[in-house]
C-alpha cells in the first residue's frame, strides 16, 4: 500500500474535541519540514538540473492533478510578480484544464496521454524542463506525460510522497518526501501538499536567485502591482541610495521598477 494512503495514526475523529483535533494535526505538520529536510540532496541535483536549462533559455513546466496541480500553478503564477520573469518562463499545467483550478473534473488525472497532449500545446521541446507534482505517485496524467518527455529527450523531475512509484521510473530527478499517513486517511492536500509546496518554493526562489534576480536579499525585480509593493520598493530604493522617501519613490514611479531605479540614482 501507497504510504499517502496508509490508515491515520489518530481515529475516531469526529469524537475528538476540536482543540484536539488541532493539536493532532499540527503534530502531523510538524514532521513535514522533517521530511523535506531529509531529501534536500535530491532537491539540490534538481534544482540544479533546472537550472542549467533555464540559464539557456528553456522553460520550466509544473504538471499534476488536483491539489498537486494547483500547487504548481500557484509557485508558477507567482515567479512574474516576484522577480519579473516574463509569463510564460514558468508554467503550471493541470489535468482538466484551467477550469480544474476551481472545480475538480471527473477522471481528468486518469488520461494517460493528457499531460503530454496539454504539453505540446505550449510546444514543449528538450531546451525545457519538466517537473511531475503527485503525491501517490501514480497519477496517470503525470506519469504519462514524463514517459513521453523522456521518450523525447526532454528532462524530468518529480515531487512526490512515496517511495518508488510509477512516476520516479520516468523521472530524471526524482524527490521523494515521505510524510507518512495523513492525519484524515488520505487526504494528501494536508502533510503531503504542504510538502509540495515547501520544495516548489525552494526550487524556484533558489532557481531565481540564481539567475540574478535577488539583490543582496531583495526582490529588486519585482512588479509594482499595487501599493504595498509600490511602499516595499520606495523603502528598497531609499536605502540602497540613502535618500528621502519622496526621492526615492519618484526614482521607483519614474523607471518602473526598483533595479532600474537605484541604476539610475547611482548614475547621478
């Protein structure tokens, strides 16, 4: 049996009171950052491995079903934002199409050739990476879409939550976080998601950062989207050239973006 799939270590929940029920599932988060801790050697080649493709140019693309999915997805449409990489250099794919986002569709993740077909859409090609997200392991969706990359010289990696599985056979660079049975038997949006997520935002704000888009510790690229970035920048662009607040965000307002504007203020 799939671990992610083993019998909860706590039963009879719905007579537990629901501080109790807190507590046990904050136990079970505990061991999370554990987990990951235990498999950074395996992140490490990854992020490595997607690196090296993107500094030539290629593109990294998240696949999974359900939750795993929407967790790419997330860690995807926020690389814009946060360090101004074009859309697009980053891609989140999910079985059943956007519309999965919000609303599971039936027996989207058992198409074996969907995750290829929804690759090629956006012309996937050796220059790009591809990341499998999926807890059991098994999901059809994504391990057939690693099978076809890897038949077509086109790098892999995964994240998921057992050990062995289907998807790692078809996996370059395989993580495996073993968080062990949920806290409700099953339900990998908890322990196993979380995981997910952790190592999605160690690959990709370490990928980032080595692609030159962090500053000392700051987002220096980030997109002024509203104001409290608009705030966060003005405070970035005043120190870094010890000037006013009002020098600092005309600088930040006049180059669209604090890089270009502590550039331009060092060139006065």
């Amino acid at each position: 049996m799939l671990t992610t799939e083993k019998d909860s270590l706590y039963n009879h929940l719905e007579k537990m009171s629901i501080g109790n029920l807190l507590k046990g599932i904050n136990n079970e988060d505990r061991k999370v950052a554990k987990a990951v801790a235990k498999a950074i050697p395996q992140i490490e080649k990854l992020t490595e491995a997607v690196l090296k493709k993107m500094k030539k140019g290629g593109r990294l693309f998240y696949l999974g079903a359900g939750t795993s999915g929407r967790l790419g997805i997330v860690d995807a449409s926020e690389c814009p934002p946060t360090y101004g990489v074009p859309h697009g250099m980053v891609i989140g794919l999910i079985a059943g199409g956007d519309s999965a986002i919000r609303k599971a569709v039936e027996f989207a993740e058992d198409d074996f050739h969907g995750g290829w077909k929804d690759l090629k859409k956006h012309k996937i090609a050796p220059k790009d990476f591809v990341i499998g997200i999926a807890a059991s392991g098994t999901t059809p969706y994504v391990v057939g879409a690693l099978m076809h990359c890897q038949e077509n010289k086109i790098k892999t990696g995964c994240i998921t939550c057992n050990h062995q599985s289907p998807v790692t056979r078809f996996s370059d660079f395989p993580v495996e976080i073993m968080t062990g049975p949920e806290f409700v038997t099953g339900s990998t949006r908890m322990k196993a998601g979380t995981a997910q997520k952790l190592v999605l935002n160690m690959i990709s704000t370490t990928v980032m950062i080595k692609l030159g888009r962090v500053k000392g510790n700051k987002m220096v690229d980030m997109q002024l989207t509203n104001k409290k970035l608009i705030t966060r920048g003005t405070r970035m662009v005043m120190n870094a050239l010890n000037i006013s607040a009002e020098e600092a965000n005309k600088l930040l307002l006049k180059y669209g973006g604090v890089r270009k504007a502590v550039t331009a203020g060092l060139k006065k």
